[in-house]
C-alpha cells in the first residue's frame, strides 16, 4: 500500500533529474505534501511560500510565464478553496502551464476535521475553462499522472490524498488524459469510481457477483475532459449506472457522468458520495461508511438500479 502523495513526491524527484525546466513551490506544507523529496534533491528550484496559497499560485503563474513548469502543492481545501480567483484570473484565463498537485483531499483526511477535508475541490476545478482535473486511484497511476500532467501543455489539477490505498495497478499499466480504464467486465450495472473509491468498487463487483449479477467497473481518473465514449458505451450495454467518489454529489464525478448520460443515451444514474454536506473529525474508513460510501451502500445503489 502506497499513498497517492507519496508516490506524487517520488514522481517529483524522477522527473526533476529529466527536465530541469521542473520547478515546485509549497506552501510551508513540504513534509506532508511529500514535495520535501524534491526540495532536498533540487533546493534551488525549490520555493516555499509560506502559508500562503494566493502567493503560491500567483508565483507558479509567473514561472510558468516564463517558460518553467511549475508544480504547486498544498492541501486541496486550500489550495483550491483560498487561491481560487487567483487560478482563475492567473492560470486559467491566460492559459498557464501550471500544475495544481492537491494533497490530503476528502473523507479520508479523518482526525483532521471538516475545515482540512475538501469535498468541493473537483467541482471548483472541473468549473474552470482550459483546467484538466485528474484523480488517480492509487500509487501507480499516481506517479504516472503526474508525468503526463507534466507533458501536458496547460492548467492541470492533480487530487492525492493522504491515506495509504491498495496497489491496484501493476508497473505495465498506462495512464493516458481523457481516457477512463474499464477494471472489470459486466452486463448488469456498471459502476463509475475515482481516487480511493475505485478499491471499493472493485470489492463490490466481487460480492455482487455472489449473487449472479454482473457489475462492469470504470476506473475515471480523468474527470475533465471526460471520457464521453466509456460512458456512453456503459449507458448502451447495461442497465444503469452507479457513481462512487469521496467528494460531494454536487459539481463532481456523478454531475460529470450524468451531464453525458443525459444528452446522449439517457439511463438511470444513482450518485454515490457526501451529500451536500460537510464532514467530520474521526477515522477515515469509519467515515466513508457513516457518509454512505462503504461497499454495501454501493451494492444497495446497484440493486436499486436493477429494481427499475
């Protein structure tokens, strides 16, 4: 088991010593952003701003101007939440390469509390022109999106989290924007999961299948630009859809999946996730189940589906 950030601090330091146009910038928040890899084999093209997030972002626009590319780190609720107007009118809007790589998003941030644990960070992201969001299901496709983030001409906003998540990917698998991954074959229902969720519903698949129904799973770890064609696919070839992430049911995965759904081969859709609400200090896994994203509401989702 491997965090998200861990393998991001790991991708970091291998792509530093391959192009030295690679520079990163903290927000006072290095040892658990895991960017102090970087830091202590690059120091010169290292640059903690202090606890301030506008900065962080203002300053990666300005090296991106230049011709460097930039990764900017802090926690997802901050960086996306207190730098937004700056990634809009400084990053999005002119187009800058800038790479947003957000650690400690979600439920799972546990013990830390409502104030640290973003739940609107895809929708934040997701709304802003010319911004690619991504969200890797574990360490493998971690490390490689952030070497794709980094061929990637343009804004791209990275979500990692803080909590050691199952390998599910071997060495040989390739991450590509825009496309999403079809984990496991089926003809009944078909769930869509991002980020740590992808776990849970390959787990639900498996007990599904216990009971003879056959659950196609879709790893989305591209959430813009979506994979319309995956999804439409799925809408044609089984009876509906579940979405599964760890982030509010407004403005993220299930919006996404049902904006495609709905202009193109209308089906049912049922959006697992926190709904419209706020969290809570406690454990992470204990939370996921207390917010409704254990393996057993996905399986009662599923089943709702079939009922129809």
């Amino acid at each position: 088991m491997i965090a998200t950030r861990d393998a991001y601090g790991e991708a970091l330091r291998e792509l530093g010593t391959i192009n030295k146009d690679i520079v990163v910038l903290d927000a006072d928040l290095s040892g658990s952003t895991k960017t102090i890899t970087f830091k202590k084999e690059f120091p010169e093209r290292f640059f903690n701003v202090g606890i301030a997030e506008q900065n962080l972002i203002g300053t990666a626009a300005g090296l991106a101007a230049a011709g460097k590319i930039p990764f900017a780190s802090s926690f997802a609720m901050f960086a996306t939440g207190r730098a937004f107007e700056i990634i809009r009118n400084s990053v999005c809007y002119p187009n800058l390469n800038v790479k947003i790589a957000a650690t400690h998003a979600g439920l799972m941030v546990g013990e830390d509390g409502a104030t640290h644990q973003a739940l609107e960070d895809i929708s934040i992201m997701r709304s802003l022109p010319n911004m690619v969001v991504l969200s890797p299901a574990d360490g493998v496709e971690a490390k490689q999106c952030i070497y794709k983030a980094a061929e990637y001409d343009g804004p791209v906003y990275i979500r990692l989290g803080r909590s050691k998540v199952p390998v599910i990917f071997d060495e040989d698998y390739k991450f590509e924007i825009g496309k999403g991954v079809e984990l496991k074959e089926g003809k009944d229902v078909t769930i869509i999961a991002t980020g740590v969720m992808v776990e849970k519903a390959l787990i639900t698949a498996d007990k599904l299948s216990e009971e003879n129904i056959s659950a196609r799973v879709i790893n989305m770890s591209t959430i813009k630009p979506i994979d319309k064609n995956i999804i439409i696919k799925a809408a044609k070839e089984t009876k509906g859809i579940v979405t599964v992430e760890e982030h509010n049911i407004i403005g993220g995965l299930g919006s996404a999946v049902s904006e495609v759904v709905v202009e193109n081969v209308p089906t049912y859709v049922e959006k697992i996730g926190t709904m419209d609400t706020f969290g809570e200090s406690g454990n992470g896994n204990k939370l996921l189940e207390k917010y409704g994203l254990g393996v057993e509401n996905i399986i009662k989702k599923s089943k709702k589906i079939l009922s129809r």
